[in-house]
C-alpha cells in the first residue's frame, strides 16, 4: 500500500483514506495507568467534553438509565444547569461542575473517577451509550482542516498523562493500538486495518 504525505502548517499527515494522521499518534507510547492517575482527566480542564451532534440523542436517551450511578450533588447541577452546553455555534460539550468535573463522573472503589456512561455500559446494564467518542479517543483528539478534511492527532496532556506514557513505553503499546476500540468505533474496522498498514510502513521506514 502506498504511504501518502499531506504538508499542512509545515506538518506532515499521513493520509489514511480520507483521514489524516499525525505521525506522532503512530509513533508515540501511550496506556492509561488509573492506579497512578485515579481518572484525573474527567476532573480536570477547563471544558467539558466534546459531544458529537449525532450522539446527543443517544446520551439524553440514555441518561435516565445511568442516574442512578452519579452523584446527587451533579444531578441537582444537571437540573439546574442542563445536561449538555455549548462552547462555540454548532458544538457541544458536557457540562462540568466545581471548575472542572465532569457532570457524569462517578467515583468508584479507592476513589477512582470514572464516566457513569462507561460504568453502566461495561457493567452489563441497559445502558445504550458508552461515552462520548471524544473521550473514547482519548489521547487522540480531532480537528479539521479549512477543506473540512477530519485530522487525528496526539493531545500531550503533562503531567497529567506523564504516568499512561511510562507505562505504554513499558509495555510497548503504541497510540493508535491503544485507542484501537474508538476508532474501530468512530471510522470502522476496514480504516483501522488500512491505518494499521499505514502505521506498519511508516514505522518499517523510520525505525
């Protein structure tokens, strides 16, 4: 399969079908380590996560069912506040409470936080909506170009993240394999395989 390059901004893309890709998410090691961040990222920033237009409906359907799993304290907020707000025309985001947190963030045994959506889904619950793909993504995160082309790149979030880099070093798990179930789920199964032999050229070349 020929490796494409597309130049943006003095930066080099890797082109997988329509979709360009930041070498660095090839590249990089990344595994999150929950025993030494305690799900730091659904607490901290300053936004709430990214909601795509065609999952708003699935998460307000499935809110009902998942309730139960967060924080009184969030779901007053949620009453008060709404669910979901809006950062800029035409997008949407989760709404966050205390300068931060998540809306739905939950806390589990040892006080590890943790998407209520996340819980209830891998749990075996009803629930219908696993949590937004931004999240899923994650550290991956997306932009698109002024021709309206989608690219995926790496979020370096430091020292947040410092940990899930140490331990994808030590166990050797690359971005993309890492974040394999998101973008099986966000670009389907026949883009992953074509991304992985776009990564399996790319690392042949320049290892």
């Amino acid at each position: 399969m020929a490796l494409l390059f597309f130049m943006a901004k003095k930066s080099k893309y890797l082109e997988v079908g329509e979709i360009l890709v930041s070498p660095e998410v090839i590249t990089e090691y990344f595994a999150c380590d929950l025993e030494a961040c305690r799900g730091a990222c659904c607490v901290e920033g300053v936004e709430g996560a990214p909601v795509a237009e065609e999952e708003k409906e699935l998460l307000l359907e499935t809110l009902p069912r998942v309730i139960d799993t967060i924080p009184p304290a969030n779901v007053d907020y949620m009453t008060t506040h709404g669910v979901l707000y809006s950062p800029a025309p035409g997008a949407w985001a989760t709404m966050i409470v205390d300068g931060g947190r998540c809306v739905f963030t939950c806390n589990e045994e040892g006080e590890c936080c943790r998407c209520a959506f996340e819980k209830c889904f891998t749990e075996g619950s009803q629930s219908l909506f696993y949590k937004p793909i931004s999240c899923h993504l994650y550290p991956v995160r997306t932009r698109r170009t002024d021709a309206g082309r989608t690219i995926l790149y790496y979020d370096v979030w430091s020292p947040l993240c410092d940990a899930a880099v140490a331990r994808g070093q030590r166990e050797g798990i690359r971005i993309y394999r890492f974040v394999r179930s998101a973008l099986v789920r966000a670009y389907g199964a026949e883009w992953y395989s074509r991304l992985e032999e776009v990564a399996d050229h790319y690392l042949s070349s320049h290892e």
